[in-house]
C-alpha cells in the first residue's frame, strides 16, 4: 500500500512539474510575440505569474527590458507593455 502512494504522489508531482514549465514555454512564446522587437522566446524570462478566474498577468523581462503583460481571454491573445 504504501509503495502504491509513493507511486501515485511521484506521477502527481511529476504532472505538475511537467505543467508548469510547459506554462512558462508558452507565456516565453506569448510575450516574445507580443513585445516584438525580434526577442526569441529563450531570450524572455517569466515571472510574478498571477491568475484571477479567466484573465492571467505576468511579468517578462527582455536583453531590452522589463514588461508587464497581460491577457484577458487566451483567444484575444496577450498585450504587453514596457
């Protein structure tokens, strides 16, 4: 029994893990879309990610600079200010 809540909670933490970081590629590509600039996604670094129901903020640092981004409904796409 025991070795089968090992498993289980290892597998759940996994999923998490592997969620996470999937997230933060996605809001990498997101706001290295929305800033422009030519910035590739690996060259935007993700942090202070906040959630609130459906609209989601963040902040995303550039070589360029540090921008506050935003998206209210993932299919309007993200806006980011410097």
């Amino acid at each position: 029994m025991k070795r089968y809540l090992f498993t289980a909670a290892l597998i759940g933490v996994s999923v998490a893990l592997g969620c996470t970081s999937t997230a933060t590629r996605n809001l990498q590509q997101e706001s290295a879309q929305a800033i422009g600039a030519g910035w590739t996604p690996d060259q935007v670094k993700v942090s202070d990610v906040k959630r609130n129901g459906t609209s989601l903020s963040w902040t995303a640092k550039t070589p360029g600079g540090k921008y506050s981004c935003s998206s209210d409904d993932p299919a309007c796409g993200v806006v980011c200010t410097k």
